[in-house]
C-alpha cells in the first residue's frame, strides 16, 4: 500500500504521533502508532467480516479494493491524531484530527473525494449517532475494540467505562 507507506513516513504524522506520546507518558490508555495501526486493521476486519468492502467501494466511489483498503486505513491510521491538542487545550480531538488529517492526506496522495470520506469518519468517531457514515460507525466500534478495558487497571476510574461499547471491548480482535 504505497499511499500508507507516504503517510506513515509523512514528517508531521509522526510528529502529532510523538506529540500523543510525550502527553501520555503516565497513562495507560496510550495513543501512540501502534494503537492506530490496531485500530486501522479491526476497521478493516469489521469490513471484510461483514463483505461490505464491495458496498463501500460503491457507496463512496472508490476506484476498486486496493483505494478502499487505503482508504481504512488511512482513516485508522489517523484518527487519534489530534488527541494530544486535546490534552493540552480540551479541544474535541476528533474534530481537531480531521483538521489536521486534511493537511497530511494530500501528501500521501489521497484525492479530494477520498480525503473527504476519511475526515467524515474520523470526525465522527467519537460519538456514536444514528446517522453516523459507514467508515465513522466502522471506526467507532474498532476504536473501543482496541482497547483491552477489561484488563487495564484504571478501569473504575476511567469514563471511558460507562461507554457500554468499551465495556465490551475483549480480545475478540
Ligand atoms: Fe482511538
């Protein structure tokens, strides 16, 4: 995947991936490359499991299976990438990381059409909501996959406990 590659060697990419990491020197919920790139493949899953990959290629218009599987990806790759503004500010890192993913998806050769379906969904992927966009629900659910909330000790202080979704979260994936 020759777009991925550019993206996860794009120089403010990494940057905003050690900004998370030098936020979270404490924590145990880390939002570092490896929980994006665990989030990006359980998106993927959650796709194929389900054969949708041929519904969203046709949904959004993308150019075949290579484009949608870089398109997942991408949005996987991306979509904690504001978490450390919001560490700092309390700006929504959701909405931040869109922002900002719409300033690193050019370089890694995503078009306008692509670019868009990818800052929908990473825009999205805080909340759950009924009109949610295929990729935003698929990214929600591997979010709160991801996490192994039953095994982290922080568990009866963490809000991310009252989310029933994470409180589910196991080593399914
Ligand atoms: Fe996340």
């Amino acid at each position: 995947m020759k777009r991925i590659d550019l993206l996860i060697n794009d120089t403010m990419y990494k940057d905003y991936i050690q900004r998370n990491m030098d936020e979270e020197i404490n924590a145990y919920c880390q939002h570092d490359f490896r929980h994006h790139l665990d989030v990006a493949r359980i998106t993927y899953i959650l796709v194929l499991e389900n054969n949708d990959l041929n519904y969203f290629i046709k949904e959004s218009g993308l150019s075949g299976k290579l484009a949608a599987k870089e398109v997942i990806y991408a949005a996987g790759l991306l979509h904690d990438i504001g978490k450390w503004k919001e560490f700092q500010t309390g700006t929504d890192h959701a909405s931040y990381g869109s922002r900002l993913a719409r300033e690193v998806l050019p370089r890694a050769l995503f078009n306008e059409q692509e670019i868009e379906i990818i800052c929908q969904g990473i825009f999205e992927h805080r909340n759950i909501s009924m009109d949610m966009s295929f990729l935003g629900e698929r990214l929600h659910r591997a979010d709160n996959l991801s996490h192994l909330c039953l095994e982290c000790p922080a568990q009866n202080v963490c809000p991310k406990m009252k989310n029933r979704d994470a409180s589910l979260s196991s080593l399914e994936y």
